[in-house]
C-alpha cells in the first residue's frame, strides 16, 4: 500500500492544459447576454428546437453549445420541452411530409411573439434532398411549410455560428 501511495504522491495528476475561451465568443455571449436583458427584461431566453429530418450533424453542434466550453445558460438561453414554453423554435434538417404536421403543431402551440430559425443547410434550403418524393411542398425546406425569421446556413452550423445567428435575429426584432 505504501508503495501505491508513493507513486500516486510522486507522479501527480497527468490533465491536459486549460485553454482560455475564445476572445470572439466571449464578446458575442456578452452582447447576446445584453440585448435577451433589455428585450425581455432580465428573463431568459427559451429554445424549443424541431428535427423535421436531419442527419443529426445539427443536434450534435446544438447539444454542443450546452457543454462546459459553450455554456448557454450563463447567457440566459436555454431548451425546453415544450413548445408552450418557447420564444423561438430551431428547426433542423429538411423537413419530410412525415413530419410536417408534427413541425406545423409544434408552431402553432407557440406564443407570440415566436421566432423561427431554419439550422443547417437541410432546412434552409432543403439540402441535398431537395425534390425528393419524401420532402413536404416538394422542396422540404422549412419557409415552405412554416414562416421563418432567420437562417443559420452551414452543413452543419458551428455552435459560434448558431449564437451569432440568435444574435442577429434577436438585434433585429429590438427595431
């Protein structure tokens, strides 16, 4: 046991080295921070987010920002469950005609004033899907089944990109 301890005491902890937070995010998280406090009066933020059909590339940048370097909460914005619940609702991927109704539902039960952000190349543009059988309004882009306010392009969107997207359409509905 004394030999174990000895080792243990002599050897330290190996872990790799912390890296600062990216200046640039940083800066933007504070802004965001900023306009979610003057906009909606200190409270926070709520995202409701839809995959109508993505390659799931979307969700795993999306549950990104929510790990320990991202950190979403710490600038007022958070997922929810429910759509009741949302001031915005994300939507990943094309959408298909089996998911359509559920894409439209999950819109209609939101509160106004609601926000709709198409995520990924796939729900702004349809993607490499387009015109396939399987895609509402035969392009499966998200503006074709429901309003949209903003589109993050990207295949998939950056966690940076996606933040700096809320940004955007939260600045502009300050005007």
């Amino acid at each position: 046991m004394w030999k174990l301890l000895s080792k243990i005491v002599t050897t330290g902890t190996p872990t790799e080295s912390v890296h600062p937070a990216d200046a640039s995010f940083e800066a933007t998280g504070k802004r965001l921070k900023s306009v979610i406090a003057s906009l909606y009066g200190g409270r926070s933020l709520r995202i409701r987010h839809v995959d109508a059909g993505s390659s799931n590339a979307e969700e795993f940048e999306l549950t990104a920002t929510g790990n320990a370097f991202y950190d979403l909460e710490r600038f007022g914005i958070g997922f929810v469950a429910s759509p009741r619940h949302a001031d915005i609702l994300t939507v990943s991927g094309p959408v298909t005609r089996n998911m359509e109704h559920a894409l439209k539902t999950a819109y209609d039960m939101m509160p106004e004033p609601r926000f709709v952000i198409a995520v990924g190349d796939g729900a702004c543009t349809g993607g490499i899907w387009r015109g396939s059988y399987a895609m509402a309004a035969g392009t499966g882009a998200v503006q074709d089944v429901i309003p949209v306010d903003a589109k993050i392009s990207g295949d998939p969107p950056s966690p940076m990109q996606f933040i700096e997207g809320l940004l955007a359409i939260i600045s502009s509905s300050r005007t």
